[in-house]
C-alpha cells in the first residue's frame, strides 16, 4: 500500500472516534442520532479528506501518520469544546477550517524548505516583531495578567504562537549553517572549552531577546517552550550533552531569578507546592483539576457527565481534565499517546529529511507540539508548576490551532522531500563530495534525534506514571477530602444521616427535594456551629460533617452485615446519624455568655471527657455558608473555632498548672512565704502584679488566691524551666491531642532557650519568649479545660470526645464512645491541694463573681495582658466542687479588659449545667 494509501486507511479507522465522541454528546444531551446532529464530525472527517486529496498531489511522499494523528487530536478538540463552551463551538470550528486551508497554502507555497533558510534573519526580525506586537498600546490586550494578545474590533489573536514558528525557522537555518562550528570548541573559558563567539553570538542574541520579551509579557509557558526548543535543536545539531548541561544550569539560575523577580511566579510555585492551602482562591483552578481527573478513574464518568466545567477557563488551559474526567485514565493516556505518536512520526521525518535544514525545521516543529503539550497537562496534573499554555490541537483558541497546521505542513513537506534511509544515504555520499555533510554526519545525526526522542518518551511516560496515581492509586483519597465539591454534589442525590445533640435537638438534617436530591439543613441555627460544621457543595465540609463523613455517608459504622454488603456493592443507602456529647441547654448558656465578645467556652464531664458544650464567638450560620465565606477576613473570620484552633496566653489560669508542678516536684507547699511586691526585678528584667498591687509577704496559697505574678515568677525560677515545661506537658502541652474536630497543639519553650526571665513570667501564664522555638505558654481553651478535669478528676484527665454515639436509619446503634484516659497530670494527693486552692480563689480572692449560693464553685482566674489593647480575660472553673465535682468550665474573652469578667460569663454557664444535672 502506498504512503497516501496508509494516510486514507488510518483517517477512516480514527474517524470512528470522534465521531462516538460527538454521538455520546448527542445522547447525554436528550437529541436522537441523525445525519443533521452528527454533522460536525462528518463535516471534519470531510476537511480532512480534502487535506488528503491535497497532499496526494503537493507532498505525495509525506509522512502518512501525521495528517490521522492531527485529525484525532482535533477531532477530540472540538467535540471537547463543544461539550465545554457550546457558545464558541461554531467559531473553533470555523478556525479548524481555516487551519486544514493554511496547511494546504503552505504545501502549494513552500516547495523546498531549505530556501526558507536564505531568509533566516528575516523570519527572526519577523518572530521578534511577532513578540513584540502584544505591547502596541492600540491593539495590544492584556487577558488575565498576561500581555499577549492582538485585538481588533472582535477579533483577536495571539501573534506568539506564529513567532514560535518564525524562530524554528531561523534556528534551522543558523544551526544548519554553523553546524560543525558550533560542534567544535576552540574558545578556551578557563577549564571549559566553547564554540567561538562569533559563532554563538547571533543565536544566543536572538534566544535571549525572544525570552526576554515573552517573560516581560509574563508568557512563562511560551518562555519555557521557546527555550527548550532551542536547547533540543541545538543538541540535534551538535550532539554536545555540554549544551544540555550548562543550559540546564543557566536555567537554573533564570528560575530561582525569575521567582524572586516576579510575584505571580511565586505564587504559581506556591499552588504547585500545596495548592489546597488556598483551595477556593489562588488553588482552585488545579484543587478542581485534580477532583475532575480523580473522577475520572480508569474508565471515566461518560462524556457529558463530568464536572470539569466548574474549573475557569477549562475549555483553554484545563482541557485535558476534563477529558480525563470524562473518558477515565485509558482516554486520558490514549490522548498522551496520540501526542507521542505525532513525536515518533515527526523525528522519524526529521531522521529522513533530505538537508540538515529540513530535518532541523522537523525537530524544532515536532517540539514545539510536543513539549506544549508535556508542558500544559503536567501543569493541570501538578506534575510541574501550571503555566498557561495551550494543548496543541485541542485547546480552544484559534491562534494555537492555526500555528499547529502550520507545524503540519512543515512536517508534511519535510517528509516529502525526504526519500527514505537507502536514497537519503545516497544523497548524502554525493552531497560529501561537495560539502561538509558527510555519511557519518547523517549516522550521528539520526542517533541525535533517537536520544531526543527517547527524551518525549519519558517526558510522557512521567505524565502517566503521574495520571495513574492521580486518577487509580490516590483517586480514593482526592475523591474523600472534605472539600471535594464534586463528591458533595455526586451525593446531594442520596440521603445524609442527622447530627444531633446529647438530648435530641437536630443540629443537621438532609430534607429531600422535589427533583429527588437532598438538601442540608440546618434547624437549630447557630447551635453548635463550630462543631457541626457546615455541608457545601461549593466549599466542601468542616467539622463533624466532614470527620464523619463517610459515617454521614453511610459508608462507614455499619449496624449490620446487610449494610457492609450494600456499600461494598455500590447501593445507595441512608446515612447514620451522628449523635454528640452536646447538651442542648448548656450549649446555649456558653453561647450567650460569650456573645459580643470574640471568644470560647467549653464545658466538659472530668469523669469521663465527654464535652458538654464547646462555643466559639462570633459565630456562623452554616445554611449561609456562601455568604460567609464570601464576607469573613481571615483575621477575624466566623469560620474560626476559637475553643480548639485559636491559641491565646493562658494569664494566670496557668498557675493551675505553674502550682500542680510545685507540689508535685517539692518545690514548695501551700504555706510556703514568697514576698509579692508589685514589681521586682527577676532575671534583670521586670515581673509585675496587675495593676502593680503589692500583697507584702504571703503563703502560696494566698498568692494562688490573689494571682500574684511576683510570686508565682519566683516559684517558676524555683521550678526551672525543664521542671516547668514537664510539668505542662504532663497536663497535654506539646502533644497532639486527638479530637473530632481540628485542635491545635498547645505550646511551651524549649527549656534550654528559656531565660531566667521568661521563665518566672511563664509560670504566671504570659509567653514573652523570642527565640527558635515558640514563646509559651500558649493555650487553647479546650487545653485549659483539660487542666480543670484534672484537678477535678483526681489528677488524671480524660480523653475529651464529642460523639457518644452513632446509629443506622433504623435506629440500630453501631457505635458507643468508651472514656478513655489521656494522661495522668500529678497524683490524686497534688490534685487535691490545688481544689482547696481553686476554691479560696472563688471564696476569697479573684474569682468571686462565680461564686453561687448552695455549691461549691472552685476556679482559677487570668488576665492575658497584650501591648496596646485591652486585656484577655479568663475563668476555669470545676464545680460542685465539694461534690461530685461534674462540670469543668473553661471561658476566654478577647480583650474584654475592665468591661466583664470571664469569671462572671461562667457562672451562668455554670448553673446551667448544673441545673441540667439536677445538682441545682
């Protein structure tokens, strides 16, 4: 079968696949198959054949694959735009049209290639200009942050894409011309050995300008293309690694330049390095890009059911996702393979190419397609950072599309003027007798180009080695993060199981709707919001939504075998519900004793860690997640939960902690005189009382009472900062506590860093530490209510949960919480000294205002003082403390200063809880 024959036979087996492609679409949309909705694919198969009849006549010996290949992927392209963006279908096709007519122009104008190369510095004034154009202040448009465009009326185009093209010419021809010089190094540069200057000095000029320009215009990806173009030509040409390497090298050092230089580079890097640190802003483009390609798994979702359609302009830089989406890793490779096919097909044209000028233009035009199209799906595959390129042939864009048949007519007429390897070795034994291209020249340059090859082959090997664990061995994890909002929506058609407090209010439901999906309500408000979390289909999970997914879901604590069968075999069932440890009643009373302030509250059983209530201010509501998330700075965001996620200077209410250590090591008991001056120096610096009230000499325990930090700074010297860091931990510092919502890791010092001085301050509660390690002691309130529970719990604090229980839709239990211990903080004996001081603090010192008639409230108070604002006030508070001690309440207000008193917030919350206990 002839070449032409071959190029016929492989158009009609790759018409069959854009053709299902637009059927699919046709189906998925509700329209019967016909002759009219099938019209575009015919319509392309028909420009194609035209294409064919043409090369039949101008390029007869022309490679047969390339045109098939260039109709795959264009084919695959616009069925993919249309499904994406239908409004700019009809104009991409419109472009395809014109692209299969510029191609054939080209084959009717350029005859010989190798006369191209008489005009070499003219196409590179001409690819210069090109660049350049895009900053005329007319016509020039910049388009999401990047100058690169020309625009007239509605008309625009992207003169960068000819411009490659221009500079493939001009390299072709200068790295044809000056090929033995520059393979010979007879400049000397000190151990090195180059090329002479002159000889390096127009091509170096010419690259330099072209990337400068194109970085000035913040075209990255056009600027990486560029530059490895020229650095794989010139090793075609010379077949010298050391080009290779010192390129490498300076673009090294252009790199680091580059993200120093430009904020946007940073920030492409950054989204690279961690793009779900900034999911739903700067990170959203490649977060949504990885959920669609994790859809997409090995066999896709179906054409027409992705969606991909949520990521900004899928239809131009992300494209490939949503293919990958839609026909699942097997389309996705099968595209990457078309892709190493054209690169196979062009380097063999290159290896055959009649001259050194055509079979340069070939390299230089198979990679400018090829490494495009590495460059811009290991981008959106966060393979490499994300430059904004197009994917040759199938992205929309008519300016890419135009460039690539142009590239196609270049390879086309490279192959028709090659002759084959017998004939070409021929030519090139009596090309020898009259130049300097030798057989030998020709044998090297073939094994040239097989290495660069084998380079395309694993530049795609990589990207699906990367598809593979994106969409197979990982797709499991991207698919159940908490904020996969293509999983949220996939399951708003199935019912999600309740949260609820301790004593039956419904904090979260799902109410089905008319169309049969469901929606996620909120019928309690406000109540616990924090902990409930919120269910967006936009903004994913938080909370107990998101760390009971899956039991949510009803994937996850199974009541029975006949549930494990159903998940196992995909059968949608009702999800469990959640039961928490909240009361209802006590969670209110945190809530409004903190309201106005920003703030938290949480309550705690010290017998078993159960969290009774846990209230973060200011609040939200979840059933305006949009909105909030919209409105809320990060500084001051509703978002927060201040209980858990904030860390504050714990004041005074660490002495709790600083007085446990002191007994329990021996340092000094209850009756221990310290004298408490309102200010004294320790470590040569300052330790003063609030307000500098000066308490003369008094016991330990009188000190504990009025909160004297004079006092308890020198019993922190006494302690030392090893005992004094141990003796925090002991009570859960430094240690990653597990709870259902996220908790940050309360901090001290490393001891060895600590001052003198900071070590008498921290024991009354103020981190004024600068060094390595964090300042401390640093607290959140869920901490602080962890150090109440030991005291009150005999010296060992347990576990804190917040689900007691999880049942199925039939009310079937599956999961009961078990109070487990967390750590043994001092002996029962130390626990109960310090009760007896935490209840003169109330009976006869700071914390009066918790006091309540008929119970014992015993309590430490704080003030965190802050340079320049008001003070942090704090109470942690155990009560009834002569009885069966069943509450520990822990309560900071921001910057309350003199207005209240935490401890006069947490009485209240106090006698609620107790009241709900039947203690009052």
């Amino acid at each position: 079968m002839t070449r032409r024959g071959i190029e016929l036979l492989l158009l009609i087996i790759a018409a069959p696949i854009v053709i299902v492609l637009f059927a699919m679409l046709v189906v998925t949309g509700g329209q019967e198959l016909s002759f009219n909705t099938l019209g575009v694919p015919i319509g392309i198969f028909l420009a194609f054949f035209i294409a064919h009849l043409a090369i039949r006549k101008l390029a007869p010996n022309a490679d047969p694959a390339i045109l098939p290949i260039t109709f795959a992927l264009s084919g695959i392209g616009i069925a993919f735009v249309t499904r994406l963006v239908p409004d700019l279908a009809s104009r991409q096709l419109m472009w395809l049209f014109a692209g299969v007519a510029v191609m054939i122009v080209v084959l009717l104008v350029v005859r010989n290639l190798d006369k191209l190369a008489n005009y070499k510095y003219t196409f590179m004034i001409v690819g210069v200009l090109l660049l350049l154009s895009p900053m005329l202040p007319v016509v020039g448009t910049e388009i999401n942050g990047s100058r690169l465009w020309l625009t007239m009326g509605s008309f625009s185009f992207q003169p960068g894409e000819l411009a490659k093209i221009c500079i493939v010419v001009f390299l072709a021809g200068y790295l044809a011309q000056n090929r033995e010089m520059l393979s010979v190094f007879t400049w000397k540069v000190g151990p090195l050995r180059l090329p002479s200057l002159a000889t390096l000095l127009p091509l170096l000029a010419m690259w330099a300008l072209a990337f400068l320009i194109v970085v000035l215009e913040k075209d990255l990806g056009s600027a990486l293309v560029l530059f490895l173009v020229f650095l794989i030509m010139l090793y075609v040409s010379t077949g010298k690694v050391l080009y290779v390497v010192v390129g490498l090298f300076l673009a090294g050092i252009a790199a680091v330049a580059l993200f120093f230089m430009f904020s946007h580079v940073q920030t492409r890097v950054a989204i690279w390095l961690d793009p779900f640190a900034d999911a739903q802003n700067k990170g959203y483009q490649i977060v949504q890009s990885l959920y669609s390609l994790a859809d997409g798994n090995l066999f896709g979702v179906g054409i027409g059911r992705g969606m991909a359609d949520l990521i900004p302009y899928v239809e131009s830089d992300f494209i490939f996702s949503a293919i990958g989406e839609e026909c699942g890793l097997l389309g996705a490779a099968g595209v990457l393979l078309l892709y190493l096919c054209f690169a196979i097909r062009g380097m063999l044209t290159a290896a055959r190419a009649k001259s050194d000028v055509s079979s340069f233009m070939a390299v230089g035009a198979t990679s400018i397609v090829v490494l495009q199209a590495f460059i811009i799906v290991g981008g959106v595959t966060r393979l490499i950072p994300l430059t904004g390129i197009t994917l040759p042939f199938i992205s929309q864009g008519g300016s890419s599309l135009l460039a690539g048949f142009i590239v196609v007519a270049i390879l086309l007429r490279a192959g028709d003027a090659g002759t084959g390897a017998d004939v070409e070795m021929t030519s090139a034994i009596s090309r020898s007798r009259h130049s300097s291209n030798s057989v030998l020249g020709r044998v090297a340059l073939g094994k040239n180009i097989t290495y660069a090859l084998v380079f395309f082959s694993v530049l795609f090997a990589l990207l699906v080695a990367n598809l593979t664990y994106i969409m197979v061995v990982n797709a499991q994890a991207y698919q159940n993060m908490p904020g996969n909002n293509h999983t949220i929506a996939k399951e708003e058609k199935s019912e999600r199981g309740t949260i609820s407090t301790y004593d039956g209010v419904v904090l979260a439901q799902s109410i089905e709707q008319a169309d049969g999906t469901y929606e996620r309500n909120y019928p309690a408000g406000t109540l616990a919001a924090h902990v409930v979390g919120y269910y967006s289909s936009k903004y994913g999970t938080s909370g107990i939504e998101a760390s009971y997914n899956d039991t949510l879901k009803g994937q996850r604590n199974f009541a029975s075998w006949s549930e494990v069968v159903n998940s196992l075999a995909g059968i949608s069932q009702p999800g469990n519900d959640v039961t928490l440890t909240l009361n209802s009643k006590i969670q209110e009373a945190a809530q409004e004793a903190i309201a106005g302030y920003n703030g938290a509250c949480v309550v705690m059983d010290p017998t078993t860690g159960a969290v009774l209530a846990m209230a973060s201010s200011p609040t939200y509501d979840a059933a305006d997640i949009e909105n909030v998330m919209q409105n809320s700075s990060a500084g001051s965001s509703e978002l927060l939960n201040r209980a858990t996620q904030a860390l504050y200077a714990p004041g005074s209410t660490f002495k709790i902690v600083t007085l446990s250590t002191a007994l329990a090591n021996g340092v000094a008991t209850l009756d221990s005189k310290y004298d408490a001056p309102g200010k004294m120096d320790i470590g040569n610096a300052p330790v003063t009382n609030f307000r500098d009230r000066d308490y003369g000499n008094i016991t330990l325990e009188r000190a504990f009472e009025v909160s004297s930090n004079t006092a308890f700074g020198q019993l922190g010297v006494q302690i030392g900062a090893d005992g004094l860091v141990a003796g925090a931990d002991s009570f859960g510092f430094d240690a990653q506590i597990k709870l259902e919502v996220p908790l940050a890791k309360s901090l001290m010092p490393d001891p060895d860093e600590m001052t003198t001085w900071e070590t008498a301050w921290a024991a009354a509660g103020e981190p004024v530490g600068e060094h390595e390690s964090p300042a401390g002691p640093q607290a959140t309130v869920l901490q602080m209510a962890l150090v109440g529970s030991a005291i009150a719990n005999d010296g060992q604090a347990m576990q804190p949960y917040l689900v007691e229980g999880v049942y199925n839709a039939n009310g079937e239990r599956s999961f009961t919480a078990q109070p487990s211990k967390l750590t043994r903080a001092v002996s029962s004996d130390v626990a109960a000294q310090v009760l007896e001081a935490m209840k003169g603090v109330v009976a006869n010192g700071t914390g009066g205002a918790a006091a309540i008639n008929g119970v014992t409230v015993a309590g430490k108070t704080g003030t965190a003082e802050h340079e320049g604002k008001e003070n942090d006030s704090w109470f942690v508070g155990i009560a009834d403390a002569d009885g069966q001690r069943n509450v520990i309440v822990a309560l900071m207000l921001e910057e309350a200063g003199s207005k209240t008193s935490a401890a006069a917030k947490a009485k209240s919350v106090i006698q609620t809880a107790l009241q709900v206990q039947g203690v009052l």
